[in-house]
C-alpha cells in the first residue's frame, strides 16, 4: 500500500474544462499539480496564469510528451478532443500514468477494451471523467430509492440541455463517429445518469436525432428498454433552454433531482412525492463534485483502491451510446 500524502498530477490540454479541473487538482488535500500541456503555444501557461495564478512552480509544457515522460508525474488528466482520448489514455498509460480520462473514455468499446488492457499490463488505475457522480446530491437520491419509498422503480427520464453559444460550435465541427455533437458532449451524460437506477443493461435502444451538415448531432431523444415494462427516456440539445435534471417514477410514487450539473455554491433540491399524498422538497448542503472527483481517484492510486466508476462502467456507456447513434442514423430499434 502507498502511503503517499499527495499524488502528483499532470493535465494534457487546456480545454475550457480546466476552469474546474485545475482548481480542483490544486485545492485537493491529496493531490498536487505538477504541470500542464498543451499543444497551442503558449496555451498551458495561459491556463495556468488564468486558473492559477497563486501557484507557482507549475510547469507549463507546448508539448504533451515532455508532460508524459516527466518522471514526476504519476497521473494525467486528459480533457482533450472527444476522438483524441483513446489514442491518449494509451500513451499516458504506456509511460506509466495513471489516468482520469475526461469523459467520453472513448468512441468505441474496442479502444476501451484496449485501454483495459494496457492498464492491467502497466498496472495503473484508469477512471472516465463523470465528476457529477460523485455530489452527494444522488447518494441520497439512492438512500430513497433504497428505503423503498417510491416502490418499484418503472420508468426514469433524464434531460441535458443549453443553447450553443458561438465560442462553443466547434463541438459541431466533427461527425459524430469522430465525436463531435451533443451525444458525445452531454448526451453520454444523460445515459451514464439513467444507468444509476437499473441493475442491468438496456435489451434495446430507439433514438431520433437532428443532424447538421458536418455529420454532428444537435438534438437526440430516445428511449431505452429494461424489458417488463421498464423504460428510461433520454433528451439532450444544443437548442433548447438549459437543463440537467432527471426523473424517477415507481409504482408507489416519483423523484426528481432538479439540477445535476451542480456548480460549488448551488444548493442542490430533490423533491419525491408518493401515491398517499406525501410530498417533500429535500434542500441539501453545497458540494464542489469535481474536487471530490480528484479526492477519489488521488485516494484509490495512492491506498490502491478500485475507482467507483469501473471500466466495465465505461464499456456499458458507451456500448448504448453506439447504439442509440445507430438507432437514429437508420430509424430502427437496436438490440443491445
């Protein structure tokens, strides 16, 4: 076991993602930021000038291999392009790293495979980057579902949304087999979300989805089939009002978790509702999700613990975001 106070990370891009990330590294009491790459000149520094600017003594790298083969780093965070993460996550694991890979892990369950298996070869710990479930916000939501309150859980529905704003249309810039539109950016978000509440893998997926020019998604709903009667309704745009929630109904009442994309000062709300009239709104205390992302995998490398969100985790997600892509491009239902 390693006994080690802090585990010393390194990030590979200066995605717009690092406006939390970074902080986040640096405040943890079990982590320490070691540097930053970045392929864009003099954009590592930038990052770093603008995220943490009372921090000196990180490195900022114009080259991600010199971030890579810096002996003393022993973890990456990689926050680069969707279709960039696979290819990625295995360097930084053939040099020994372990890594937070932003989500998506990957865009396909082969290039997870092969992430699993470098890993194992190179004994290291890999985790996919969904900081929303680790805000205490849904282990509460579970201590309700579990106390039985709502009955048999029947249907859940999760919706992400927001406007694309001008700054952020390069995520339209790919097709979505490269992953580019708003499968890969939030609607992995909203299925990763819907999987919390069964303990199986959907038997089938049907999707709809528009599609612009470049092949991208900006809107897609679909519902997924838990078999006797169970369904989890999925909805994300780029061109609809801001939304994050998800809902659950079972056969003795209904919850709903109002926000989940949690920012550091928001007061979460659930609110659940039972058949007999009861009705109750739960106002929980403020959490920073993405700190306690990094105080998770800092503690599983450094006391040699499994990540809460195994491979296997990975590999489901993406094996029904696949699928659901399937489903919308040729208007059929899809077996899982």
């Amino acid at each position: 076991m390693n006994h080690q106070a802090k585990l010393r990370w390194g990030i590979l891009g200066a995605a717009r993602v690092n406006e939390r990330l970074l902080p986040a590294i640096v405040e943890a009491s079990n982590a320490e930021l070691v540097a930053i790459a970045s392929r864009r000149p003099g954009a590592a520094a930038e990052t770093l000038k603008k995220y943490a600017p009372c921090h000196p003594g990180i490195h900022a790298y114009d080259d991600p291999d010199a971030l890579l083969t810096n002996p003393d780093i022993q973890a990456v965070y990689l926050p680069m392009a969707n279709g960039e993460h696979a290819e990625w996550a295995l360097r930084a694991i053939a040099h020994r790293k372990h890594v937070l890979v932003e989500k998506p892990m990957a865009l396909t369950v082969t290039d997870i495979d092969a992430i699993e298996t470098a890993a194992r070869r190179y004994k290291v710990t890999v985790m996919e980057g969904f900081m929303y479930r680790f805000h205490p916000q849904h282990a509460r939501v579970m201590e309700i579902l579990n106390s039985g309150l709502i009955g048999e859980i029947r249907s859940v529905r999760a919706s992400y949304s927001f406007m694309m704003r001008p700054a952020r249309m390069y995520r339209l810039a790919e097709n979505v087999e490269r992953g580019g539109g708003a499968m890969w950016d939030i609607g992995c978000y909203a299925i990763h979300s819907l999987g919390m509440f069964f303990d199986q893998m959907p038997l089938a997926v049907t999707a709809m989805a528009k599609f612009v020019e470049s092949g991208a998604d900006v809107s897609t709903s679909g519902i997924l089939d838990y078999g006797d009667g169970r369904f989890a309704q999925f909805d994300f745009s780029f061109e609809r009002a801001r939304r994050c929630e998800y809902e659950i109904v079972g056969t003795q009442g209904g919850l709903k978790c109002h926000v989940v994309w949690q920012l550091p000062g928001d007061v979460p709300v659930i609110s659940w509702w039972t058949e007999d009239g009861r009705q109750c709104e739960e106002r929980l205390p403020a959490s920073n999700h993405f700190n306690l992302e990094i105080e998770h995998f800092s503690d599983c490398v450094l006391r040699g613990k499994e990540p809460r969100l195994s491979l296997d985790d990975a590999r489901g997600n993406c094996r029904i975001i696949v699928a659901a892509l399937e489903s919308a491009a040729t208007g059929q239902l899809v077996k899982i």
